[in-house]
C-alpha cells in the first residue's frame, strides 16, 4: 500500500452498538493484507462486519463469537447467496400480517391493556406497543415457515 492512498472498503452492513469494529476496517484491512494470509479468522465477530469485509475481497473467512446473533448474522451476510429480489415476496407477506401480543410486546411495548408505554414494572418501554405487536406477529411466523437457516437468517437480519 502507498502511504496516503485510501484504501476503497466494500459496503457492509449490520446493526449500530458499542464495539462496531465498522471504523476501523480500513485500518483492519490494511493490516492484515501485509501479511499475504488467505484465510482469516474473526474470532470475535458481532455483526460480521470484519467477516464481510474479508469474504467480499477474496479472503476464506472463518467467522465465530460466543453471541447466538452472531450466528445469524453470519448466516445472512455470509452464507446467503440470494438476491434481495428472492426475499421480496417473503418480506410482503410478513409486513401484511396483524400485529399480536408476545414476547417483545411484554418485554419491551409497556401495558397492552391500557395501551401505556409504562410497562407494570413502573418503567417506560423502549418501542410502542403497535411495533412491538408487529415485531412479535413476525418472528412467531417466521418461526412458523420452517425455512433453511440462511433464509430465516435474513429476514431476522
């Protein structure tokens, strides 16, 4: 590499949390390309995008982390070799369905019987219930459409 030159970074994606590791891939880049390896091991991968980097620039990528989300991030940015295109009819189906209480909706929507954003601990909930309600209706169905992992993995993602 030329000092000064910018290094051109493919675009990855995943989710905004403390320790992104998403600054740092040119950097990260960089360093492991000066040492000729061909496989690269991200031993501590959150939302793959250090795995995706490598995996768009040839590498053989051997992705892990002690997170289960880890796994499923892996799955869909890794593993999945559909188009968005494959998942749009998917995507439809899930958006149209009626939003039901569950999970989310107990843990993080507030009251759903008075409709309050203050759960029955006393504490303001993060999300509004009518989301929450969406969120739960989704992932119950995606559990119920016994999908291949890679498939479920992206519409989870």
């Amino acid at each position: 590499m030329i000092p000064g030159q910018k290094i051109q970074i493919p675009k990855t994606e995943g989710i905004k949390y403390a320790g992104s590791k998403l600054k740092l891939l040119p950097q990260i880049f960089t360093l492991a390309s000066k040492t000729g390896a061909k496989t690269i091991l991200d031993g501590f991968a959150g939302t793959t995008r250090v795995s995706q980097l490598f995996a768009q620039t040839g590498y053989r990528v051997i992705s892990n982390d002690a997170a289960v989300w880890s796994k499923t991030f892996a799955n869909c940015y890794l593993k999945n070799t559909r188009p968005g295109s494959y998942y749009e009819e998917l995507i439809a189906h899930l958006n149209d369905l009626p939003g039901k209480e569950g999970w989310f909706t107990e843990n993080y929507g507030g009251n759903p019987v008075t409709q309050s954003s203050v759960g029955d601990d006393g504490f303001k909930k993060p999300f509004q219930i009518h989301n929450t309600k969406k969120l739960d209706a989704i992932r119950e169905e995606i559990g119920n459409l016994s999908l291949p992992e890679d498939e479920e993995s992206v519409l989870l993602t």
